[in-house]
C-alpha cells in the first residue's frame, strides 16, 4: 500500500469523525507504526492534518482545497457516473445538485440548458452558472471545508420546491445500502432531497461501500430513488444504476 492510498484511508476516515487517536489508525491502517508515524508527519507538513498527543485531527487549511482535493480522488469514476447522471434530465425541469465532488463532476455533462437548478453549494452553483444554466443558490452557514451551505435556514428553503429530480452524493454506502452522512446538518438536505422530490438520484463510486457513520438515510424506501454506482456487486437490485467504463 502506497503512502497515497494510506493518505486517503485516513482522510475518509477523518471526513466521519474529525479526529483519530493513534490507535484508531493503527486498525485502519495496514501498516508498520514507524510507516504511520512518517505518514502523519508528511500529512502533517501537508497540512491536511493537525497532530496532538496520540492522535491527529482534521487540518485547519484543509478547508481551502479540500473541494480540489476530492474532485482528484476516484476522478475517472465520478465522471462515469456524472455523465450518466446528467441523461437522467428533461427539458423544463426543476432540479436539486446537492455538494460533493461527484455531482459536481455531472456539470460538465449537462446539455438540457432549460432546466432550473436549485444547489447548496458554492462550486455547483459557479459552475452552473458558468454553463448558462438558471441557478439559485439556496441560503445558510458557509461550511469552509466543503464550501457547502446548511443548516435548517437550508432545509427551510429547501421545503419551499418541489423537484422534478435531485441529485445526491453520499459520503458512504453501507452494508445494507443506506446513504451514510458524516454529520446531521448533511443527514438533513439528503434527507429533504429524497422526501421533496419525485426522482433522486444517488451518486456513489464503489470506494464508498462498507463504511459506517451516525447518520443515515434508507434511500430504498423512496418511491423513485435510484442508486447510480459503478460497483458491479450492487446489480441484484432494479433501481442501482451499474455504470461500466
């Protein structure tokens, strides 16, 4: 295992819970300590993390790329299943983007431009924009690190539409395929996407199975809620979309 993908490992751990003990890392880390102790130092000089006594914590300039960050990891992928997101669109439609690195990977694909969308999150709407593209930016406290907008001001508005489609990311899949959300002010958008729209979309690459998190959505039991993966052991079920490169 490369320093990168040990990186990775302990950054997606970190996007759940803020902050590891040395000991934490040491059972999802398939490595020597001395191995994970150079890690931390490098990540440390990075700054993608703080180090304190036994542990380590989400960096403090993390925030100012960390959106670049993730739009770099499983790049290929997400841009497999943006693009199949984005034939999911019809002409006229109103429709919620959701933050995360995946959904913004579907912009660049969209070409129905007479859609309305509604989006949470600054780079989304950037990029929307940027494609001529009506957009609203919904309101709220700025998230740094993912320069994503939440909070219940959030999901107020949010209640004021009614979707044609929403588009989803997840910050994991778990083993009995619920979006999993690393804290509840992202629980609750997920959460109004699903409830506020008569098709959602959940876009999830195969390197996010098997996680765990507090917070969790059964996706499945929304009438008109589909998972559009490119994790090829999800295809027993008629509503996840397998993606093929």
């Amino acid at each position: 295992m490369s320093y990168e993908e040990r990186k990775q490992i302990i950054l997606g751990e970190l996007a759940f819970c803020n902050q590891l003990s040395f000991h934490e890392i040491e059972k999802i880390v398939d490595a020597a300590p001395t191995t994970i102790r150079r890690d931390l130092a490098r990540m440390a000089e990075e700054g993608v993390i703080e180090r304190y006594h036994g542990g380590v914590k989400i960096g403090s300039e993390v925030a100012e790329y960390s959106m670049r960050q993730k739009q770099a990891m499983h790049s290929e992928e997400k841009r497999l299943l943006g693009q199949e997101a984005a034939r999911m669109l019809a002409p006229n439609e109103l429709v919620f983007i959701g933050g995360g690195s995946t959904t913004y990977s579907m912009i660049e694909f969209i070409e129905e431009a007479s859609i309305s969308v509604i989006t949470n999150s600054l780079p989304h709407a950037e990029s929307l924009h940027r494609r001529g593209i009506r957009t609203f930016l919904l309101c709220g406290f700025l998230r740094t690190r993912t320069r994503c907008l939440g909070g219940a001001e959030t999901v107020r508005l949010m209640r004021a539409y009614h979707f044609d489609r929403s588009f989803i990311g997840a910050g994991g899949i778990g083993s009995d395929l619920r979006i999993l959300s690393a804290d509840q002010s992202e629980y609750e958008i997920k959460e109004a996407a699903l409830e506020l729209s008569r098709h959602t979309y959940v876009l999830a690459d195969a390197s996010k199975f098997g996680l765990t998190a507090m917070y969790h959505s059964d996706f499945l039991s929304h009438e008109g809620a589909t998972l559009i993966t490119d994790n090829p052991t999800c295809e027993r079920d008629d509503r996840i979309v397998v993606v093929r490169p």
